[in-house]
C-alpha cells in the first residue's frame, strides 16, 4: 500500500510516506509555520517518490493530544486527501507514535509534549506497552508514577528514557522542582536519560503502525472523522462564559 504519514501534532512538522518499494521523509522544526508548508512537503514528497496523489491508497495522522492548532491542520489535510480521492483515513495517537521506536528500552519511555500552564501530555510505556491513562500533569505528579512503575519493573530495567520535542522542557521543570524525597528509595535521578535526538517528529513510526496494523483493512472510505482527540479544552473554552 502507497500510504502518507502527517505528523503537525507539536511544533515540528513531519511527514512519511511508505509504498511498496521504498520510503520517503520530510521533516522541518517550523515553530506555528505549519499550514504554511505542509502542503509544499507534501508535493515535494510525492515529487522525490514519483508517486501521484492518485497513486495514495490511504492517509494517516495523529490522533492527539497535541497542539490545538497543529492538529487541526493535520487532520484537515489528511482528511481532505482521503475525501477527495476516495481513501481510508487512520488516526493513531500522538504519544504511541512517539514511543514507538524505543520498544527495546530497558525501562520506562515517557513522550512528552508541553501542554502549557507547566504542565505536559505523557504516558508511561514499558516494553511497546502503554502502562498509564494519558496524562495531562505536571513533573512532580509524572514522576511520581513513574516511581510507582519503577517500584513494579523487573530487575535492571530502571532506567527512565524523556523523548519526545519538549523532552528538554520537562526537564528542566524537573530541575527547577525536584520530587521531595526522591523518586523512589531504589531510584536516583541519575537514571533519568534524555533522548539526544528528542526534537523529532514521529511520522515514521505513524507510518509504520498504519502499515503494519489492521486500520486499512475495514471499508472506511468516504468516513467523516469527528477530528482530533483532545485532553484538556481549549483556553477559548476555558474562558468562555455564556451571558445570562
């Protein structure tokens, strides 16, 4: 299958697209520049791979949590693809792409997106397995059950990998504002490694699980995806007040 990847869920712009010969990637840390040159890495993709988009046999995005923006355009851009040329669309969740490629870490990989107001969009993974709700939840309250699992790993896998483009912010906070008391009474901070090429996008890995997943295999053609999935509202929400 002929399959493009879009990845706008954070601030860095990725793309993947996989057909049965090769695989093609577009990447660009752009800041809030995405609408502006996601359709153009697009072309350029379809362009380098000599594939038409008539050629694509399904689209795929992230699903979220993510920017608010960022996924809104992602969404709309696969969605408009799949619609217009009649293909499947496959949404996967943001924070699974992110913690895909460290299945053969030896301990706990936490992706980690800024949700603002210091707080961060993560789960805690084990082995290729998600071991948590997704989160919405300062550092203090993250590594907290991150302790927690720790407390619950085998032996030798205690190590805590941070991924994922605002890995550095966390840790930062995580700084700032140590756990009291540390994490665990067999867990120094220490053990905490950050991932050197944390400011990534995840494209590929989307890429790889709407390849090697059943999503395509349903008829979902023509399907009208209600959008992204958020953890929080919106500050526009948030604020809103309804005059009596």
């Amino acid at each position: 299958m002929n399959i493009l990847a879009i990845d706008t869920a954070s601030s860095i712009l990725s793309l993947a697209l996989g057909t049965d010969t090769g695989r093609w990637y577009f990447e660009a840390d752009a800041g809030p520049g995405h609408s502006e040159i996601l359709m153009d890495g697009i072309d350029r993709l379809m362009n380098t791979a000599g594939l038409s988009p008539e050629g694509l046999d399904g689209t795929a995005c992230l699903k979220g949590p993510g920017s608010f923006t960022g996924l809104r355009i992602g969404f709309a851009a696969a969605k408009g693809l799949a619609l217009s040329l009649g293909i499947p669309l496959a949404a996967v969740p943001t924070l699974d792409c992110m913690a895909r490629p460290f299945s053969c870490w030896p301990g706990l990989v936490l992706p980690l997106l800024d949700a603002k107001k210091r707080r961060f969009f993560t789960a805690l993974y084990r082995g290729g397995r998600r071991l948590s709700d997704y989160l919405d939840a300062g550092p203090t309250e993250i590594m907290a059950a991150a302790a927690q699992a720790l407390a619950e790993a085998p032996a030798g896998e205690d190590l805590i990998l941070l991924t994922g483009p605002d890995a550095d912010l966390f840790k930062q906070r995580l700084d700032e504002n140590p756990v009291p008391g540390g994490l665990s009474p067999a867990f120094s901070e220490e053990k905490i490694r950050l991932n050197p090429e944390f400011r990534s996008g995840c494209a590929g890995s989307l890429l790889e699980i709407a390849k090697t997943s059943n999503m395509f295999d349903n008829d979902t053609v023509g399907t009208v995806f209600s959008g992204p999935e958020y953890l929080r509202k919106s500050d526009a929400e948030l604020l809103f007040r309804f005059d009596q």
